[in-house]
C-alpha cells in the first residue's frame, strides 16, 4: 500500500472520528443508477474540479478494504482496474467494462478535495437492468409486434407477459373504461431465468365489467427507459351472433359515390368495424378498430376504409365489392351496443324507367288492345337484382283486370341487370273502356325515384254489346244489319283516329271546356286531357331545368354558374313548435328540407317559410323544383302531378294565376291559353305551388285582392298545398289559422363543409381543411360564416384566389360583403317584370350620419322606430336599403299604461329597425368619420371620439383608417393611447396601406415584448389579437413567445387543424410560429385533456421549443408518445413551477413524468400538497425569472422587453 494511499485512509478514517458517518452528497451522484446487463456501463458522478484523488468501493465497508479503483491525478490503480472489471472516466465516474447480476449492489466513492481537507462520501446504488426482447407487455394471442390488438372469441385465461427481463417488473391488468381503469381479478406469476425473469398476470374472466366488448391493458411499472411502451392494450370481442339481413338497418349507396356508416357517437370509449360478405355467416372479417380512452389509435385492415367524425365507417367511392353486411360494436368499458347495416350498392336503371313493348321506350303511352293480351316490361343495366311487377296504376282499379302467366327473366350485364317480365292480363268487365296499369319495382325503398312505367289499355269495343249480338242471333231477319253497323262502327272509328294523329302532327291542342276530372267522359275527351296535362308538364319542367341548372354562387360574377343539386347543401331549418309567454314563437328542429312537405305532424294545406336576407329561401325554392322534374323519391313532391313555382317579384300588375303562368313559366310561342291552363289545374287530383318571395311581391295591398293574395289565405285551390317564401318581418295578414310557419337557421358547420365538399373542391379533404381555416383566420369572416350567401361568396373566392387570400384589410373585405347584397338585389332586378329601382348604393350620407350616433350613445341606440328612421334618411332610400337586405325591421309588441290610454290603444305593436349586422353599422359609421374628418381637419379626436371605445367598435376605426387615407395617421396616434392600443393602432394601419412592409418593425417589436391574449381581455381584443400574430405568420416575423393568462379552457380544436381554443370562436393556430408558449392558470387544476391537448398543440407547432405552466397543478404523466417524441426530436423543453418559491420541474420528454431538477421524480405526496395550497398569480419574465406579483403589467412587460432589447445591443 503507497504512502499516499495510507494518508488519504487515515484523512478519512479521522474525518470519520472527528465528524461522525458522512452523509450521502445528494448533488454529487444520482442514486439510484440503472445499468444494462452484458454492456458496458458508467456510474455517473459530479466532481469538482478540486480533485486529490478519488476512490471506489464496491462494499460497504470501505475502511477495512481496499479499494477497486483508485484514482489520483491521472493515475489509475486498484485490484478492480488491473483485473480489467473497472476502469475510470477522467472525470472520476466508474466505468463496469461488462455489467452482471453480482454489479447489483451499492457502490461508495471517496472524493478527496486535498490532504488537508476532510472527504467526502457518496453510496450509489446500482440496478442491472436487462430490456426485454419485445419493448411492451404481451398478450399471449395477439403476437409479440404488436403493443396493442383486436381479439375475437378469446378462451380463458387471457394472459400478458414481459420475458427475459430486470430487474422484477410489476404487471397489473386492468379494464379501461370511460369512467377510469378497474382492477382485475387476476394471477402474478414470476420465473427465473439465469440473470433475467419470465413474469406474468393472467385473468380468468376478461368480460367481467362488460359482456360483449372489453379493453383491457396490461400495465407495467418499470425502470425508467427500459420499455418503449409500459402499456399494451387489447380489445375484446365477446359476441359471436350471426347476423342478417333481417336484423339490420337497409343502406342503400350509389355505385362510386361515398359511404357513410355511423356508429354512436364521440363519447363512445372504443369501437370495432366488422363485415360479413354472406349473410348468416359465423366468421367475421375486421375492418378496423379504434380506441379513444387513452392513447387515441385506430388500426385499420383494410386500406379501402377509413374513420371520419371518430365513428363514422367511410368509403370515399364505393364500388359492388363494398357490399354486404357491417356491424359497428362499441362500449364505453362498462355498457355495450351494436350497429349493424345491410348496405347495398345501387345502379339506376338506363333509362330511369322500364321500357314496355309497343311503348317505344316512352314512360307512358296508350296501347289499344283487346280484353285479354300479353305485355312484356324490360328494364336494363339496374342493381340491385329487383322483382318487377305489372299492376293497375289506381288501387280502385284492382278488380278490373288479372295478371296471370307472368315469367321474368334475369342476365347480368357485368355489374348490373338486365330484367324481363311477361305477363298475361285478362279484363274482367267487357264494358270497361280503359284500364292504366303500371310495371313497377314493388320495393319502394330500393330506388330514390320511382322505376315505373304505364300504359293505359284502350280497349277494342265490339260492335254490340254480347248480349245484343246473341239477339242478333237468334233472330234471321236482323243478321244482315250486322256487318253494316259495323263497317260504320269501323270506319268512324279510323276517322276518329286519323284526326287525332293529325291534331298531334300539327301541335293543335284542342281546349277543354270542363275544369273537373270526369271519369265517365268519352274516351276521346280524356285523350286530349292527358295530352294536354303531359305537354304542360313537358313545358314547364323545361323552364324550371332553366332555372336551376344556372345558379349564380358569386352574384357579381355571372360566368361561374352551377346546377343546383351541386351548390344546395340541406342547411337549418326549423319548425313552430307552439307558441310561449308572450306569443314569442318556440322553434322545432327538423332534419331536411323534405320535411316542409312530408313532416309527420304538418297536415296543412298552406306552409311559410321565412329567413332573413342571404339564407336561400330562392335555393329551397329551386331545390323543390328541381326534386319534382327529376322524380327524386326523398321528395313528397315526387307524386304531385303537376308543381307550378312563381317569382312574385315578377307578377306585377297581373291578377290572374293562369295569366301569371302563362307569362312567367310557359315559352312564349306555347298554344296553351289560359282556359287551357285553367282546366289542367282543375283536372288535378295532386298539385302544389311555390309562391317564392312575398316580401318582393308588388301587388301586395291592391284591391281587390290578387289571386296569389287569395291564394295564401286559402280562397282558391284550397285542395293543393301551398308554400310561401319570405322574410320573417313580412309575415302574411290574412292566413288560415292552420298555417304552419318554417323558418331557415343559417348554416351550422356540417353545412359549410358539405358545401365546400360538394361545390368547391370535392373530397379533397386537405383542400376543405385550406378552405375552413382561411375563412376563420378572419375574424370578421367568421361572423357571418352562417349566413349561406355570405359564405358561399367567400368560400369561393378563397379557393384559387391567390389575390383574395392575400388581402390584410378588413375595408376591403367589408366591400366585399356590401357588394353581394347589392348585387344580390340587382340580380333579381333584372328578372322579367321588374321595376328596375335607385338603390343607393354609393350615397348614404344621411344613414352614414344616424349609424355614427346611434354608436356614440344616442338615446335610440343602434335601433330605431321606423317613423324616426324613415324621416331621417328618406322613404325610398329607407324601403331600398329594406329589400336589399342591409337593414332589418322588426315587429315588437309596446304596452301603454299612460293615464287615458283607451282599451284598444292599451297593447300596440310598432315596427323597429336594425342593422343586418353591428359590423354594417361600424361601416357606415366610419363613412361618416372619414367625410366629418375631411370637412373638419383641425377637429379634437378626444372629444369627437368620446364614448366611442375601440375595444367595442374596432371595426369602425378599421374602415375609418381605410377609407380616408388622408387622416388615418392621425386616428391612429389617438388609438395608441387606449387599451390594447399598439395592437389596435397597428391593425389601423394595415388598413391604410394595405401593406405590411411599412409597418413590419412595429409588428416585429410587438413580437418581440411579447403577446398576452388574457381570458379577461374582451372578445374582440382577444380577436384582435390573433389577428396580428397571423398577420406576423404570413410575413415570417419571428413570434418570441404567446402567453395564455387565465384562459377559461385550453382544449385542442381539430376542426380544420390543431388549434388551441382561446375561447368562443377564438383560436390560437399551430400555424403561428411560436417560439415560447406560457400557459398561465390561477388556482387551478388541468385535467388530463387539457394537458395532452397542449401537449398535441405544441408538437404540431414546428417552431416552437419552450412551454411553460405556472400557478396551476399539472397531471403526473403524460402518455401521448407521438407528442413526447415529436418535442423530443426538436429538442423542446417543457417546464413546470407552481410558486415563486416551487422548486422547477421539467418534463422528463423519454417517459413522460415530471422530475426535479436532481433527476428525481416527484413522490405522489408532492402533489397532493400542491392540489390543498392555492396558488397565486404567476408570471414569467423573457428570461425566465419567476415574479410574486398579482400580474405583470403590459407596460411593465414592455420596458422589461426593452431593456432587454438594449442589453443585446450594448452585446
């Protein structure tokens, strides 16, 4: 032993005497330290750089042995070293040059700072950790590459195992249901394997919680590192029911359209996707499953399906092999239930109807035959395989005439059928003269039109009735009259025919004079009828294809047009319920626009349908028009016999119904007259009108009262159904009281997104997504994203608008908005038959100056009697700007309880007047800023402006600022001085330059302090915001940090991307590229969704690297492996302090738990105690420093950012 050494042992034995056992030196060496088995492996230490010598002990002991490394200087030695198991890092850690089972022990190192000095001991305890082969526990049945699986019929015991590893793992199965994990009854088992261990838990009863589908997860509790995953899940399937047709829900596809199966809803906890190709089948093939309780997946198995909305089974083009049976299973952990579909994929038949021999491929036709024949009806390249049937086209008729003989044929024509069917008929009464029969598909479900065809029989009459003839008979003298009656029978007969052939020839329509159905009517009588009725329906279907095959989304742009089965998208609709306190109406909501015919409880023979200015009441109308020509079996209109739509704006002056028909529908070089027009109607047993637009119908009030007027309250065709379109201010005076009112809502989010699915970039759903964010980046957009001209007019504008998208100012877009709805009102203008009207659209002083008032406090406010109002601005001005749409009038009841008031004068009602929208009002309002500024030059702001907050009205110093360029310099020093003034005054100055070049270096220093959106702040500052980090976005000015104070919830958006929902309709984009995110939460708890969400958000936005939470209590762990790794491969951290005076924890991103700044994770005491004490207001600095105050003001974060800024450049 060297002389050295024996110095240093008596140094420490002394210390040792003098001071009593050292203590453990927490800071120097981490304890304990995991080591993987058969590699080499460091026992990690922290020296100072005063180091006389270090030694290492491998006992306890240390005192009495020698040590196994000794290192002094750069010198090595120690039994340990020479035997080749140990060696030294320079920085005086142990190196194990190979780790065994017999390394798992406590490790002493002596750390000599010098020969004066006492030294220091520190014990390291060392844990040989061998990984297993698979990374995860295992299910027994689910193979070992795979952490999680789908399993059907599993046979008891269900077993997870971990194999070959180290050391002893803890395995725990558990149930995951939607209300937490339940433990399981279940069997530990552990073997050993040389240096490793076999463990395993088992359960005999995996469907305890939950009979049919259960999700069970094998927990392990381990060293850190040592698994990829510490959970693996499998999804159980206890249900082995053979399913049928019969016990499942019919879905009928178009062949390459999209298939959608829906399947509960998003609180379903887990869900599989099973099909059956035959039914009756016991064996079922997986689709696909997904688990939403936990770490979110979806396995899919086969690539032609996908999930939409969480739970909806999707085909985008769905083709013949998709058919068959589907059975969504799903639960929540703890109750189950089942969805099972029979879809079949449809082909409508070429052409629409069965063709009938003799026809010539006509949908109707007359034949002339005798009492007892054939027919044979064919129709071709239809799936799926249907039975055709011959049958009287009136139920009544059914006893008239028999089918017998009737033989079908079936060739397949490649995908689809080709169907024949003879039949033999027999009619029963020789006296009948007609019978109208059909073939059709008896299956009405099958087919959204209706596949028939008719023929009325036209039967050969005898020239005497049998009776007669036997007379005839028996009686010679009479025998020779016989053939005379019927060649003259013959002959008229053909005369008969020949002028009807020629009539038909020659398009001469022959009037007739009765208005009524009658039956009994010659047969030539009810030829012309049905003559008549068809060419009618032939003409006015063309004109109603007319109008809905040209609709104009854009109403400024007249070459971009659409039918109108692609631009309708079924939007909000609603019903009057019953009527509340105070008569104010309750709203029923209903499913489709079918409903305004064919709702359940609407029986009436008059509906209103109502909505405000731009929400499709004409859309409806077309929509209808276009479900009756095209036979849409979804429709009630499908069985009228005739449907008649009129634009009122159009009929004035004229009185009459036919005459409106004639004029409006009809071609122009029709024979049909009004008479004939008039008979048509009355021979209806089935008919409805849509009277489109009674708030634009002239004739209103002329006396005496139109037919249209009579019309709507029930005076004429009482017997049809009639639908009035208009908006809610205009209801009608005089109704039956049975009249049911309809109203239109806007559209919801579903609708905007079938619109843009539909219209605009098909099942793109990355172009969908660029279309949605787009729209609600702009805040100003996002208001009137409801109102279905609104949107459809930016919607389209957006998609391929380079020039459009890239528009900063608001003024600009708000002329937008102001040019649809007059350009809206001047389309309808230019109809036939409308008085062509002034509408004012560029001089509007007058309401400039009332819209500027009612902002500025005015006693009326921004809504004003109708008599004020008219008097202000004008009647004809009032009543332009009333139809186009910009403002709105609204009955309201007024109760007089005045001395004197009599009895009828005690309840009035009175019209008031309102805004489409404040915004308009803040535009007309700036416009009278902008011409008062260029009047009065030298006027004082502080005073003019008084009342006029920019937190409330910031749109209108936004239009100010862009419509007179030549003050807004001036507006903007007066908004600097208000809160949120910066933000304000820099949004004022995009609109004067519409340019962000000029103003980057405020936006950049902006950027640089800091942006705070607090849940404190209004919406609109809040907005605005935003609005500015998207702007600094588009023009790749760095973004040093966003803090988040007080926010009232913090979950991740996915509408159209991962965002973070600030508040209502306020979101903060992953898209913004964020440097630092601070999340700040006064006396509060995060729960485990708002915590993975912002753990999703941050590792979506690329730029960002810090996030840190202050003053609340965060969750231990954090299981979003794909988040964790996607910040651990950008090198992010995520922090954590409660206190001023909290120590600071870091989230550990390898396996997602907190740990202090020593390395240790926190004990589950740590937090509790946090959860009793309630936090305070924290703050962080740009350095990171932690402050006590309540809040840290925007100014004082402003002068720290600028002292900072100052530090930099001194640097």
């Amino acid at each position: 032993m060297s002389v050295a050494f024996i110095s240093i042992v008596l140094t420490l034995s002394n210390g040792l005497c003098s001071y009593g056992r050292p203590t453990a030196n927490l800071s120097t060496c981490i304890s304990p330290q995991y080591l993987e088995l058969g590699k080499a492996g460091n026992i990690n230490c922290l020296f100072h750089e005063s180091n006389y010598a270090i030694l290492w002990y491998n006992t306890k002991d240390y005192l009495r042995n020698a040590p196994i490394i000794h290192y002094q200087g750069s010198v090595k030695s120690g039994f340990g070293y020479e035997s080749g198991e140990y060696d030294v890092h320079e920085n005086g850690s142990l190196i194990i040059n190979k780790v065994s089972a017999k390394h798992e022990l406590t490790f002493y190192v002596v750390h000599v700072h010098s020969v004066e000095e006492r030294p220091t001991v520190t014990s390291v305890h060392i844990i040989v950790m061998q990984k297993p082969v698979v990374p995860y526990p295992v299910f027994g049945n689910c193979g070992n590459n795979r952490y999680h699986c789908y399993l059907k019929s599993v046979t008891p015991p269900l077993q997870c195992s971990l194999r070959g590893v180290r050391p002893k793992v803890t395995l725990q199965l558990v149930a995951r249901t939607k209300a937490g994990d339940r433990a399981m009854s279940s069997e530990m088992s552990l073997i050993s394997e040389g240096d490793t261990f076999f463990m395993s838990v088992a359960t005999t009863d995996p469907f305890y919680f939950s009979s049919l589908l259960a999700l069970l997860v094998c927990k392990a509790t381990s060293p850190p590192g040592m698994l990829q995953n510490e959970e693996s899940v499998v999804l159980i399937n206890n249900d082995n029911r053979i399913i049928s047709p019969e016990n499942s829900t019919l879905t009928l596809i178009e062949r390459n359209a999209k298939m959608e199966l829906s399947c509960a809803d998003d609180q379903v906890g887990f869900l599989v996707w099973e099909k059956v190709s035959e039914p009756r089948v016991e064996n079922h093939e997986v689709i696909l499953y997904s688990i939403f309780i936990g770490d979110r997946m979806t396995e899919t198995i086969d690539d032609d399906f996908f999930l939409e909305s969480y739970t909806s089974l999707i085909v985008p083009s769905s083709g013949v092999k998709h058919e068959g049976l589907y059975m969504c299973s799903f639960g929540d952990g703890l109750r189950n239930s089942v969805e099972i579909y029979n879809v079949v994929i449809r082909v409508h038949p070429t052409p629409l109807h069965p063709l009938i021999e003799g026809c010539n491929r006509q949908q109707y036709c007359a034949l002339e035959t005798n009492l007892q024949g054939s027919l044979t009806c064919n129709v071709y390249k239809i799936r799926p395989q249907v039975q055709l049937q011959w049958k009287t086209y009136y139920d009544s008729d059914s006893s008239l005439i028999s089918f017998t003989n009737q033989h079908s044929t079936v060739k397949q024509n490649g995908e689809t059928f080709d169907i024949s069917l003879t039949t033999t008929f027999h009619v029963l009464q020789d006296s009948i003269k007609r019978v109208s029969i059909e073939c059709t598909v008896p299956d009405e479900e099958m087919f959204d039109i209706d596949v028939m065809a008719r023929v009325d029989l036209m039967m050969r009459k005898a020239t005497v009735d049998p009776t007669e003839l036997s007379d005839i008979l028996e009686k010679p003298d009479q025998l020779m009259s016989v053939p005379v009656i019927t060649v003259v029978i013959s002959v008229t007969l053909v005369c008969g025919i020949a002028v009807l052939c020629c009539s038909e020839k020659l398009h001469k329509i022959i009037p007739m004079q009765s208005s009524k159905r009658n039956r009994e009517s010659t047969n030539e009588m009810d030829l012309q009828m049905l003559a008549m009725k068809k060419e009618f329906v032939k003409q006015i279907r063309t004109t109603y294809s007319d109008w809905y095959s040209a609709v104009q989304p854009i109403p400024y742009i007249k070459d971009r047009l659409y039918c109108i089965d692609k631009v309708f998208v079924d939007n909000g609709m609603e019903l009057v319920d019953s009527k509340g306190v105070g008569q104010f109406s309750q709203w029923k909501k209903l499913e489709s626009y079918h409903d305004l015919f064919s709702f359940p409880c609407v029986h009436p023979s008059r509906r209103i349908l109502e909505g405000d200015p731009g929400y499709g009441k004409t859309t409806v109308t077309l929509r209808c028009a276009y479900d009756w020509c095209n036979s849409v079996k979804a429709s009630a209109l499908m069985n009228k016999e005739i449907l008649i739509v009129l634009l009122l704006r159009q009929i004035k002056g004229v009185p009459s119904i036919y005459r409106a028909i004639k004029d409006f529908i009809l071609p122009k070089d029709t024979k049909f007259s009004e008479q004939d027009i008039e008979n048509i109607l009355g021979s209806c047993t089935s008919a409805s009108f849509i009277l489109d637009g009674l708030d634009e119908y002239p004739d209103q009030d002329v006396r005496p009262l139109t037919d249209v007027m009579n019309i709507i309250a029930g005076k004429m065709f009482q017997e049809f159904e009639v639908l009035i379109t208009m908006r809610s201010s205009c209801l009608p005076k005089k109704c039956p009281s049975s009249t049911k009112r309809f109203r239109l809502s806007g559209f919801d989010h579903t609708a905007r997104r079938n619109y843009i699915r539909s219209t605009i970039v098909g099942d793109n759903e990355e172009s969908v997504r660029h279309v949605e964010t787009y729209l609600r980046e702009y805040p100003l957009l996002s208001c009137f994203s409801h109102v279905p001209l609104l949107f459809v007019l930016f919607s389209h504008m957006v998609h391929g608008n380079e020039t459009f998208r890239n528009i900063n100012s608001v003024t600009k877009l708000f002329r937008y908005m102001i040019t649809a709805f007059h350009s809206h009102m001047k389309n309808k203008m230019e109809d036939e038959n409308v008085c062509q009207y002034d509408l004012f659209e560029n001089d509007h002083r007058d309401l400039d100056r009332v819209a500027f008032h009612g902002l500025h406090g005015g006693s009326q406010g921004t809504v004003w009697p109708k008599k004020d109002l008219c008097e202000q601005i004008g009647q004809t001005f009032y009543d332009q700007y009333v139809r186009t749409g910009i403002l709105i009038e609204t009955e309201v009841m007024h109760i007089t309880d005045d001395p004197g008031t009599k009895i009828t004068e005690h309840v009035q009602y009175k019209t008031e007047v309102r805004f489409y929208h404040e915004v308009f009002c803040e535009w007309f309002a700036a416009h009278y800023i902008a011409d008062y500024l260029q009047q009065n030059p030298n006027v004082d702001l502080t005073e003019f402006l008084q009342h006029l907050d920019p937190v409330d009205v910031q749109y209108m110093y936004r239009f100010a600022c862009g419509l007179s360029f030549d003050f807004a310099e001036k507006i903007i020093k007066y908004l600097k001085n208000s809160e949120g003034g910066d933000t304000f005054a820099i949004l004022c100055t995009i609109e004067q330059t519409e340019k962000v070049d000029q103003i980057k270096e405020s936006i950049r220093q902006v950027c640089f302090e800091g942006v705070i959106i607090s849940g404190h702040d209004s919406l609109s500052l809040q907005r605005s915001s935003l609005e500015l980090l998207k702007i600094a976005a588009r023009n790749k000015i760095p973004i040093e940090y966003v803090r988040l104070h007080n926010c009232p919830n913090l979950n991740v958006s996915q509408i159209s991307e991962v965002a973070i929902k600030v508040n209502s309709n306020v979101f903060l984009s992953s898209r913004i590229p964020i440097k630092k995110l601070m999340v700040t939460l006064t006396n509060r708890e995060i729960t485990d969704d708002e915590a993975h969400s912002v753990l999703k958000f941050c590792s979506m936005c690329s730029s960002l690297l810090h996030l840190v939470y202050t003053g609340c209590v965060l969750p231990r762990s954090f299981n979003d492996e794909c988040s964790l790794a996607t910040l651990r491969s950008r090198g992010c951290t995520v922090k954590w302090r409660l206190f001023s005076d909290s120590p600071v924890y870091e989230l550990n991103l390898q396996v997602g738990r907190w740990m202090d700044q020593e390395g240790y994770e926190p004990a589950t005491e740590v937090f509790e105690e946090m959860r009793l004490k309630k936090s305070s207001y924290m703050t962080i600095t740009r350095e990171g420093d932690y402050k006590d105050e309540v809040e840290l003001s925007r100014a004082n974060l402003k002068r720290v950012a600028e002292q900072r800024l100052l530090k930099n450049e001194r640097e």
